[in-house]
C-alpha cells in the first residue's frame, strides 16, 4: 500500500502549489487534481475520470496512462509494451479539474497485467482527500467532490495486540488528521467492553493534515481476568473543537487477554524426553523447515513451512488445536509461491499477526538475471492469504536484498532479522507499513547488514540457520551451523555506515558499523540450525545428531543443562510452544513433534526384563544388554548423569545389546535406561572409575 498521507505529502503540496497549470474554478466547483504514483511496470496501467454512472469510455473527463495499447478494455491481456504509457516509479500531476461541489465521480483503472501497480491521490482544493491504490486488473473509485472540514482525525487502527497478558496494558491507536488544520491537542478516548469511557487530552502535538500519527493513551488498561475483551478508541476533539465527522472516529479491536508461554524447561532435566507426533506425511508434511505458533497463543496454531521446490515454491500446513484431540490440518500454497516463497527456510510471527518467511534460492525470479530475492511479509487472516490478490499473489510486502536468506527472527510490528547465506551477514529488515496484498511498492523498506568476520553458512544451502531476538534484552542469537557455534549481536549497539546500492528503490539500505557482537556458544553443537528461547533459558538444536540443548542465559556465560534426544538427526527448527514444551521440525523423517517428558519410577520398570551391564565398574567401554519378554522393535538405550543430563543415546544391536565407549566421561555413578516404544521397560546404575 502507498503511504501518501505519511510519506508523500510534502512532496505533493509543493507539486501542486508549485506547478504552472492550474484551474480557473467557478461557483459551486472546486479544483480537483490526481496524482498518480507508478511502481516498476509503469507502462502497464491505463485510467480515466467520468461522472459516476457512466461506464469506462463514456463522456470521458480525462485519461492517463497507456490509452493506445490498453484502454477500457484491456485488463489482463499483457499486450502492453514500455513504448507507451508512463515512466516506471514515478509521480505524474495530472491537469487539474474544475468539478462541480456534491457530484460524485468514478475513477475506472485498467491494469494490463493484472497486478495491480498505480496508486491514485485526489487533491481537492489543495487537499488529498482521498487514495485508492490500484489491484488486480483494476476496479472503480467513487468519490464526492467536498472541501475537507478543518478538524476531522479518522481512526484506523486499534496499535494494542489482539493478545496480551494480565497487568497494566498500554492502549495505543493508529490516526489520520482528514482535516485541513494542525493538530496541537486531542482528547483520546478509550473503552473496554462498552464500559466507562477512560478519557485523557494528549497536547504538544504537531500533526500536519493528511498525516498518519499514533498516540498512547497516558492511562493504562489494567486487567487481571482472561478473557475475550473489545477495544475502542477515538479521537472525540481537536484542538478543544468537536470532530466534525463521527462517521469515522471510531476505530475496534477485539483482544484475548491469556497466559504467556511458561517456562517451564528445566523440567525436561531429570526426565526421560518422549517425543509425541503432531504431523507426519499423512497430513501433507514434506522435508519441513520451521515452525512457529500464531502470537494468539490460546488458538494454539502452529503454522510449519515446508521446502518444496525452487520453481513450485514454499507451502505452510496450519494446525489449528495442534496436539489436541480436536486437531486438524490445512496444506496451503500461495498462487505466486514460485518466488515470494521459494525454498523456504524459516517462518516467523509478528504480534500484529503477520509473519514473514525468508528464501533459501538465490534468484526468485528464475530467469537468470541478478538475485531479486529477499523476505517476504504475509498476512495470516484466511480470507487473505493464499487467496486471489492479483498477479502478484497474497503476499504484503517483499524485500529483495539477500539471496539465501537461510533464517528469520521477529523483533516489532513488521521488522525482522535474517541471516544471509549470499552475503554471509546478518540483517536488519524493516517492511514498515505493508504495501497491501499483491501489490509493488516498497519504497519505505529499511535494511541494515551486520557484518560478522568469519560468518559463513551451509553451502549447500540445505541446513538453515535459524535465529531469535530476545524482546527483553535485544541480544539476537544466530545459530551458525558451519563453524558449530551460536554467535549473538547486541541490537541495542552500533552506528549506520556506508551506503549500500539496492536492487531496487527503498528508504535505508546500509551497513551498520561498531556494534557489539560475540561468539556465546563454540563446544558441544554439531550442526546447530534451531534456536528458541523463553526468559532466561535458551534451546539449540543439532541437525546432526537430532539432539536440543538447554541452556541456562541468565548470565554472559551459558551454562549447558541437559541435552534432549530426539532420536533422529534432520532436526531443524525448534518452538517453545504455548504450553511450554518444545516442539521441532525433522526435514528427514517429515515430521513435526513434541518433545513431552516421563518421571522414572519403580512402578514403570518391566520386571520381566533384565539389564546386564558389562563390565561395571566400567573402565574404558561398557557392553549393555537385555534379555527378557518383551517386543525389540524401537529399542533405545539411555546414559544419563546424577543431574538428569542425557550424555549418550544408542539403539539397541538388533534389539539386544549395545556397546558403549565410556573413556571420554567422567568418573562416577550414571544411569542406563532401556525404552521401548516411548515406554522405560529396565533400569540401572552403572560405575565408571578410570
């Protein structure tokens, strides 16, 4: 979506004050012009203005754009050729109308490819009173010729997610100013369910009209009952006089207030990790890549990424009650997932309920040419994404400045971070506001790259590295998978450099220069691509060997809590689910599972099964065996220490015995544990003395 009232209104007024043509208007008209802003296809688009009524071509008021190869009739047809029409990227005044005052007027846009790609600004005496941004093979805009009010502010938007926790909450809410003078005072006024109005007049404000602006309410909502509550908020006078169009002051949200996610992961110390399958191949999961649950965690959907391939391009499964008796799965695709969404490697949400995926291809064009490819911002709303948004498919926005993008992590609203397999950096993407389902600009896209000496990833370009921004402190942890590290930059540091040469127009494209960073994890991963966290503690998964690390990041110096087998290597990203637990992908075995936890007792040991230990004490290896009634199919064998820390993880020799090299473990008293089937069948201790 074009951001005109934002971004573009100086530049608009200081075209129309200062341009030469200009319309000598009567009684009962006014001077109405448009503005026409074209995205990277200019030659593509055709309009024209007539009374509202009148079909496209009939008593025409005025045209612009390419009326030679287009016209009225000429959507989607992909005729047009640059030889005619408008210049890509730009900004065309069209010659200003005298309109008459109360008639309503209709805008036909034709696009010829079907994409989409104008957007229209009508200044009316001086004024832009109204956008419509072009989509698809075009449409129609009414609109009445009316002089803008001097204090009118419309709401648009309810800033407070649609889930928070119990506590104090900030209200914050998204405005225009549609009138014609500066904003210095307003009185926001909030409710919550209906109830008492909470009122508060916000001055020192400065706010030009036709201007985007947000505001805090200065009295927090506080809460402490979960629950579904509807948010209002509005502007009720400007500069002490009333708003002079209630028909848009309001704006309504409704909001979840739940529990956050628990962090209950040093239970999984002591425990034996079972792992439980969520999704297989039955329910279209193929060579997964991540993972990631909507930010409204009491919907418990967990939305998994799968690779597919570069030309077909990226496809998610939704699961919506994920792990529950309830569950169901929807397989998706989006129309133009060819390039917004090739090769993915990573998925992940926004609070504001988008969520972006990062391309592990090098060119998402395909056609050989210089690598267009970047992140792409989706919406989650079903009745936009993955459906017909014109002929750039469901996507919001896309930035194209790292090829192999093999990672992503959210910071706020539509910001992210990637890492960059082309590049071999780390960056900082911006979309800022969303340009719109399958439209083009991305003119306001901020990038920063973080340089890292000795950064490199997968060359293969199969392994992601995936990474998370602690909201709490702004570390970024970032597994690098080729050098069997985590390195972490702190975001709070840091100076924009030089400039960057983009491949396509945006706002900031820069490095950033003198910020902080260090290599926090160097011993004990082997392929780590999986990263989450919850608080203070941190989980890494090894593509590897299948297994998670927990650590303990309270300090600068993590300390390893137990190592969680998962049984199978082809791990990739891991999640800490709503309920605490963790979740993963395996891109080899085509699942996605839960790692859930069994106490050892007594009562759960087979006593019609013996465990030999052989010998013990054990002094540089150790045969186990097992003999016994019982089924050998899915046998696996178990050391842990006296802290519950798993240190080794076998399959049994044909359902039988395993031998097992104790040299490199210290001496001590450990313990064997023989499952079967996710169920503990024999248990003992086993002495190690060097």
């Amino acid at each position: 979506m074009k951001k005109p009232f934002t971004y573009l209104i100086a530049g608009i007024l200081a075209l129309f004050f200062s341009g030469t043509s200009y319309a000598q208007c009567g009684v009962g008209e006014l001077e109405v012009e448009i503005i026409i802003h074209t995205d990277d296809w200019g030659y593509e688009c055709y309009w024209q203005l007539t009374l509202t009524g009148d079909n496209c071509g009939t008593n025409t008021l005025i045209e612009g754009g390419n009326s030679i190869q287009i016209g009225c009739s000429g959507g989607g047809d992909q005729e047009a050729t640059t030889a005619q029409g408008y210049d890509d990227n730009v900004t065309v005044a069209a010659d200003p109308l005298c309109l008459v005052i109360g008639n309503s007027y209709t805008l036909h846009y034709i696009d010829d490819y079907g994409d989409g790609g104008a957007d229209f600004e009508f200044l009316i005496a001086g004024f832009p009173v109204h956008e419509y941004i072009g989509a698809g093979q075009g449409g129609t805009f009414n609109f009445i010729v009316e002089e803008a009010p001097p204090f009118d502010v419309e709401a648009l938007k309810v800033e407070t997610y649609s889930y928070v926790n119990a506590g104090s909450i900030p209200i914050s809410g998204h405005f225009l100013n549609r009138g014609t003078e500066v904003i210095t005072e307003v009185e926001f006024i909030y409710t919550i369910d209906g109830g008492a109005p909470v009122s508060a007049t916000i001055g020192g404000l400065s706010i030009e009209p036709f201007n985007e602006f947000e505001l805090i309410h200065p009295t927090t909502w506080d809460e402490t009952v979960n629950g579904e509550y509807e948010i209002t908020i509005q502007i009720s006078s400007i500069n002490g006089n009333a708003d002079e169009n209630p028909a848009d002051d309001v704006a309504e949200r409704m909001s979840t207030m739940g529990p956050p996610i628990p962090n209950i992961l040093d239970e999984y110390i002591g425990f034996i990790p079972l792992t439980e399958l969520i999704a297989g191949s039955g329910e279209s999961i193929s060579h997964p890549r991540d993972l990631d649950f909507h930010p409204v965690l009491t919907r418990n959907e967990l939305w998994v990424v799968l690779k597919s391939t570069e030309d077909i391009g990226g496809q998610t499964v939704k699961i919506s009650n994920a792990g529950e008796a309830n569950q169901t799965e929807l397989w998706q695709q989006d129309g133009n997932a060819w390039h917004f969404m090739s090769l993915p490697t990573g998925l992940a949400f926004s609070e504001n309920e988008n969520f972006a995926t990062s391309p592990g291809v090098f060119d998402a064009n395909h056609d050989g040419g210089m690598p267009f490819t970047g992140p792409t911002l989706w919406s989650s709303d079903p009745l936009i994404y993955a459906q017909e948004s014109g002929g750039n498919g469901s996507h919001l926005d896309m930035l194209h400045e790292s090829p192999y993008s093999m990672g992503i992590a959210h910071e706020a609203d539509n910001k992210f971070w990637v890492t960059c397999g082309d590049h071999n950096e780390i960056m900082s993407y911006d979309f800022q506001e969303d340009h719109g389902p399958g439209n083009s600009d991305h003119s306001d896209g901020i990038v920063y790259k973080y340089h890292i000496p000795g950064y490199n990833e997968d060359a293969t370009h199969e392994v992601p590295d995936h990474l998370v921004f602690d909201k709490n402190t702004g570390w970024l942890y970032v597994c690098n998978s080729q050098q069997n590290r985590v390195i972490r930059v702190n975001t709070n540091t840091g100076t924009p450099g030089a400039d960057e040469t983009p491949h396509e127009p945006i706002a900031v494209y820069q490095h950033m220069d003198n910020f902080e960073w260090e290599i926090f994890i160097d011993a004990g991963l082997d392929e780590p691509t999986g990263i989450d966290m919850v608080e203070d503690r941190l989980i890494v998964s090894n593509y590897a060997t299948g297994d998670i690390n927990l650590y303990d990041v309270s300090t600068n110096t993590p300390i390893l809590l137990t190592t969680i087998p998962t049984g199978n290597n082809g791990i990739m990203g891991v999640k800490i689910g709503p309920d605490g637990l963790i979740w993963y992908v395996n891109s080899i075995t085509n699942e996605v599972r839960r790692v859930t936890m069994a106490p050892v007792s007594i009562d759960e040991i087979n006593t019609n099964v013996a465990l030999s230990i052989s010998p013990n004490p054990a002094l540089t290896s150790v045969t186990i065996g097992i003999s016994g009634m019982w089924n050998p199919s899915q046998l696996e064998m178990l050391v842990m220490d006296m802290t519950g820390r798993v240190i080794a993880r076998d399959r049994m020799l044909n359902g039988r015995s395993t031998r097992l090299d104790v040299t490199a473990l210290a001496n001590g008293v450990y313990s064997v544990t023989i499952i079967s089937d996710q169920n503990v069948i024999a248990q003992e201790q086993l002495v190690i003395q060097h």
